[in-house]
C-alpha cells in the first residue's frame, strides 16, 4: 500500500482526493499497489467534507510518517509550499505539484534535493493542466532534437479572446464575463498580463532543451491593449489573435516570449478556442505534434497530478531523473536580438505623407485595410521579417513625425 | 552501450537508423547508455547503402549475438515478422515495433512471451506514427477511466478525402492522386476500406480499457463510396466526412466501428487535414484530449520507434508490463445493436409520396436541401438517434417502395 498526502484542500488538491477514490481499483492496478490518501493539510476547517477526517492542520503529523512515501503539494505560490516540499524532500518523500511558480522559480534546487534524496519531484500538472505534454516531451519525444515549442498556455486569456471575437465583446467586458463564469481571478494580473504562460513557457523549455531557462530571461507581454479594431484587422489578414508563448533553438541559443500574436487560421492553434490549451512541438524527427486540452480545471489538473502520483509509486526506487543546471549566464537572446513581424496601426493626419514616411523607414510593407467609416484616418501595415530592435526603432521613428497622429496598436505576427 | 539490431531496411527501418545517428548524443543522455546500431537484417543488397557494413542476410548473426539487447522489428506483416518476434523475446530480447497488424493479431501471446522472458514488447509506433499516443494513454491518462477513444487513423485515406473537399476531385482521381504522391500504395484496399485503421483501434482499445479488443469483432467499412455530392450535403450540415475510429464503453460492453462519417465542423477531428492523425480520448478526469501529428512517414515513425528503444534500454529490468487477455466471450458490441444517426440519400419517383413513407417509417427526420439541378430527384434526411439495426430495417423498406428508384448513400453522423 501506497500512502500519499496531499498538502492544501483547495481546487486541485480535493480534486486530487476525489480522483484517487473514484478510480481507486484502476489506479492501484496502475501503480501495482494500492493508493491511499493518509491525510491532507490544510489551516481551514472543512467540518462538511466528506474527507473531514483525513484532513489536519499539523504539518508534523505528515512530515513525520514514515509510512507516507509520495506528498501531493497543491498549495501553490513560492512561499510555505516551498519549504514544505524541501522538508518532504529532504525526508525522503517525493513531491508531485500542479505549482507552476515554484517549478519555474526554485526547480534546479528541487530536482537536485529529489535526486540527493533518491525520491521523485515531477510536475506533469504544472503545464497545461491536464493535458500530458512534460511526459510525452520528455520521453516519448526524446528521439527528438526539439526545436520548438509553441503554445496557448493560459485559459483565461484563451477565453477572453474567443469571446472577444465571436462575441464582439471588448477587453473589459469580456475579462468581466470571464471573471463572473469563475475563469478568471479577482486580481486577473498574472493572467492577463502574460506572468502566467511565462511560467509555463519556461518549464516546457527547460524539458524540452534540456537546460534550465529562468522565467525571468523571458520577454512577457499581455493581451490588455487588444482590441476590437485589432482583430477586424487579423480577420482581414485571414488570421487571429492568440496569447502565444513560444521557444526556440537560434543556433547555440534559445529565443522564448510570451505575447499576443496573430496567427494563420490554419495555423494549428488557430481554432483553440475558450479555456482550452494547446501545446505544439516541432522535433527533427517528428516535424510537428500537437497536444490539445482542458488547460485548468479541478478535474482535469487533478488528473495529471494522479498520474504523477502513480508514477512515483510505481518507480519508486528506479526512475530517471533529470537536473537542471542554473547556468551564469542565460542562453535566452535578448528580444532585441529576436527576428519578427509587426503589424502597426496608426492614425495618420495625412495619409499620403504617412505612407511615404513608413516605406522609407520600414522598406517593404504590406497595407491592411478594413471598410469602416471610422477607420478612415487609419494606417494599417505589416512589417517585413526584421530584428525586433530595428522595427522598435522604426517605430519611434514613426511617433516623431507630423504627419502621424498616434501609433495605436503594435502586434507581432507569427508565423511558425 | 547498448546494441540494437534493426530487422527490415525498408522506409521505417533505414529511418530507425537515421535517427539514432543524427541524434546519437541525446538519445544517449535519455537513455543514460550509448545506443548503437549493431546489425540490420535485410535480405535485399544495398551497395550504395552507408550502413551497408552493418547489414547481414543472417538472422543468426543477430538473434546468437548475447550483446544485442533490443530488436527493432520493422518488418511488418504477420509472417516473418511474428517468428522473429518470437524468437527475439524468447531469446530475452525487447522488441520495439511499428508493425500494427501483429500486434493487433498477436498481442495478447507477444506480451505474455515478453513477460514471461524479462523483456519488453513496445509499440508506439504502431499506431498514430510519431504521435505519442499508446504511451500517454497508458501512463499519462493512468488516472482516469478512459470512457472512448475516436481518432483519424490513417493518413491516405484522409489525404483523399481532404482532396476531393478541397479540389472537388472525385475519389478515383484523388486516389490516383495518392498513389502518385507517394501517400497510398499500388494495391490501397487495406487503407481505402479501413483495414489500417481498424488495426490502429483495435490496439488503442485494448490499451484503454485494459482488455484485448480483436480487431476481427470491430465492424469496418472504407470511403470507397463517398461521392463530392455526399460531400456537398455534409457541407450544408456543416459537417465534414471524416473516416473515422472511434471505440467507446457501453454499459459493461464495449462498441467499436471503423467507417466514414459526418462530423461537425466544430468538433476537433474536423481541422484534421491530408496526411495527419490525430486522436481525442475521453477521460472522466481530463475531459476530452487530443494528440496530433504525422501519422505516418520515415521520420514521425522512427521517432516513436527510437522512443520505445530508449525505453527498453532504460529500464531494461524495471519497467511495468501489462497483458492482454484473450476472453472466451468478445465484450465487443454488434454494430446492429450499437446506436446511431443516419444520413440518407435516394432517389424518388414521386418526392411527396416518398418524404410520406420517410417519414412513416423513420418518426421525426430532418430533411436536408442543397442547390443544384441535377440533385432536383433527390431527397435526403438525418435520422433520429437509433440502433444501427432498425435504421437498416427502415432503408430495407425504403428499398421496396415503389415512389423510390434508389438508396444511392447512408453514412453515418457521428455527435460523440
């Protein structure tokens, strides 16, 4: 028999409870013993819940069962779960998580006290809920050299673009609409503004190139300045707008970003709509392989979270285990350095003038036009292929002169 | 070091050994041994070959060689292939394969010969090409109850099918098409009338529900009747005609069917184009998840072969192994007692005398129109949802009523 704990009775980790009950006979058969939950920590009282009785407040009681071998930690953040999962590590428990923030903030550390201590850190929950993508990156992939990885990692944002668009909502209503359907947090920050997906982004790449990438390295941009004329505009590229995270290999170095992009509808992330994630990886081998799912949610997080359970279980003494090393200095090249396209949009005072201004400073652009009365004093244009750097400065450029009143919305196009 | 032989030099096989070259270092680190490709077994000459020095005639050089520890069987066919096999496991070699039609015919005695020796038999590669798929439903998705399991299986078949939507060619053209392509073979029957992906089905299935599923129970049906007008009616629907696999829990049953379908555009196979797979899994955890890929091809293929060698060698006296067992009784469900909708198509003699008889003999049906001429004779209908069996029943009749000439199609329409 099997003991687990599981630390924090929130969202995932009750989810976490109801799983291992629910499917007990075919996750034991799994695991090839069984699966029991001891005891949850939690400060809050849960006098209702069926699980009333396995739940406690005293850490102690579960740090210091010996007979608790795998510890569930679905607290989140960087603070108590942090030293919880060092203190489990270090008593020779391994530690499966859903916690993105502390994977990507303190996971060198982590893997390197799992290894020390002979026990398990895996974190399949921690990256588009319960879709499986740190798995099938890290063994069924690893045939592959990974070029890249490309994804929508955040199901909040997801589900207010998709509502942007089909519902002609704008920004705040839609993020309003996402907040009353409970897909978004009261303080929506870490969503909307990118915090979110950067984690994630930075533990795919850390699996899939084999080294450790720090959030921190990466460019992270919102999707709050998107708006309704923006995605008139993608629609009329015969493309739309994403929050994309992606990474890639530019020779010996990484690129990641995370940003609003737009995207070919017939690009394979095109039609993800609404809460839902999805993962592309490009490998030599395998060309391209998509992973699609329910990025959030009890049930499906949950999900993820069990099978890294069984797998600590099943391979208790004999897994892999991979480390990540903190190098001096980052291989993540400036976004400066990154190649792109922009799509710019500006309201000129005179068209004419504009336009003349924006091919002598750009070369060749390619004009957008929609048919909207109010648009009329608008410039609309997408770049060619160039260092991020030189079409910031093309930008500014743009912002000097007179005859262009505003530069309202700078977007990158993607086209990998 | 670990010595692999690969068995057949054809496109899979020569591919095996291009990956495990090219990505000679990496695959060593994940393997956490060198992984080195001691002999290939092929009866043809290959001269210009830059592994000719490696390729014998003699499988005694290989099966009598104690250093080799994994076999790549890449033969295919049921034939030579299953001796080898056979011979490989008993001699306490893993083998990895692509070869779905043994595994589909002779899992269940593969799997025990593995156990019983110590040794795996490993078959990503069988099913999806290089998707992960066989590994993510047995360890990632291990939490859940698997409730089904719908996928497009085969690459050639749904090229044409994307062809004839695209370029309206009709099937022979775009078969033709294929071959010159390089998508089908000369003699196309086992992917044309589904045989391919009922392999591929049958093995998903015994993976998800833990129990043998013999391919011979699953009732299979090609595209070779789809028409461009079929097609022009599923437009109207807003559906697109997949071929589509799919198996799913009925009850304490199982129902399986290979055949072509109308999906809605909406649903995630229906963006599934050419040569591409992909597969959606039901869980009662995660909800639905989707993997996509190149389902078929000398590198996607290799990359999962070369995936399962790495396994082998890495937990080469650890790693689980499950088995299948042949029931006295199949758990499979008839297809006549499976439910369904029906799209159907005739022509009449008289439209209101025979819409009358329809509608008698099928209760509530929606007709559906399109525009053009020469479809002015026709009628076609949706079914309600309803056993296979009495909705054949029903076109039986239709057959001998004199107000119509003829039953021209009946395709399903699928909601799951």
């Amino acid at each position: 028999m099997a003991n687990i704990a599981v630390l924090g009775y929130g969202v995932v980790g009750s989810g976490v409870v109801e799983v291992i009950k629910k499917n007990e006979n075919s996750i034991s058969i799994k695991a090839k013993e069984k699966v029991v939950v001891k005891k949850i920590l939690d400060v809050r009282d849960f006098a209702d819940s069926p699980d009333r009785d396995l739940i406690t407040k005293n850490a102690d009681e579960i740090f210091n069962d010996d007979s608790i071998s795998v510890i569930a930690e679905t607290i989140g953040g960087i603070g108590v779960a942090y030293e919880f999962t060092k203190r489990a590590l270090m008593g020779k428990k391994s530690v499966v998580t859903s916690n993105k923030e502390l994977v990507a903030t303190h996971g060198p550390e982590l893997l390197k006290m799992a290894k020390e201590n002979g026990v398990h850190y895996l974190f399949e929950a921690s990256v588009g809920g319960g879709i499986p993508i740190i798995r099938p990156l890290n063994q069924c992939l690893a045939a592959n050299e990974i070029h890249g990885v490309t994804g929508i990692l955040n199901g909040t944002t997801n589900y207010i673009l998709t509502q942007m668009k089909k519902e002609g909502k704008d920004f705040e209503v839609a993020l309003k609409g996402a907040q009353q359907n409970g897909y978004a947090e009261a303080n929506p920050t870490a969503d909307v503004e990118g915090h979110d997906a950067c984690r994630k982004i930075a533990i795919l790449s850390s699996i899939a190139y084999n080294e450790f990438v720090d959030y921190r390295n990466i460019y992270t941009e919102g999707i709050t300045k998107i708006t309704l004329t923006d995605m008139q505009y993608a629609e009329a590229m015969g493309s739309v707008i994403k929050l994309i995270a992606l990474s890639k290999r530019v020779g010996d170095k990484l690129f990641a970003r995370v940003s609003p992009a737009m995207i070919d509808k017939e690009h394979p992330l095109a039609t993800v709509e609404d809460v839902f994630n999805a993962i592309v990886v490009k490998g030599d081998a395998i060309g391209e392989a998509m992973f699609y799912g329910r990025g959030a949610g009890k049930l499906p997080t949950a999900s993820a979270v069990v099978a890294d359970i069984i797998d600590a279980v099943k391979h208790v003494d004999t897994s892999e285990r991979y480390i990540w090393e903190r190098k001096e200095n980052t291989s993540v090249i400036d976004i400066g350095d990154s190649e792109t396209k922009f799509f710019v949009r500006v309201i000129a005072r005179s068209k004419a003038e504009a336009k003349n201004f924006i091919n002598t400073t750009f070369g060749e652009v390619n004009f957008i036009t929609v048919n909207k009365a109010e648009l009329e004093e608008e410039i609309a244009f997408v770049t060619s292929k160039s260092k991020e750097k030189d079409l910031k400065a093309g930008i500014d450029k743009l912002k000097g002169i007179g005859s262009i009143k505003q530069v309202v919305s700078v977007i990158r196009v993607e086209e990998d």
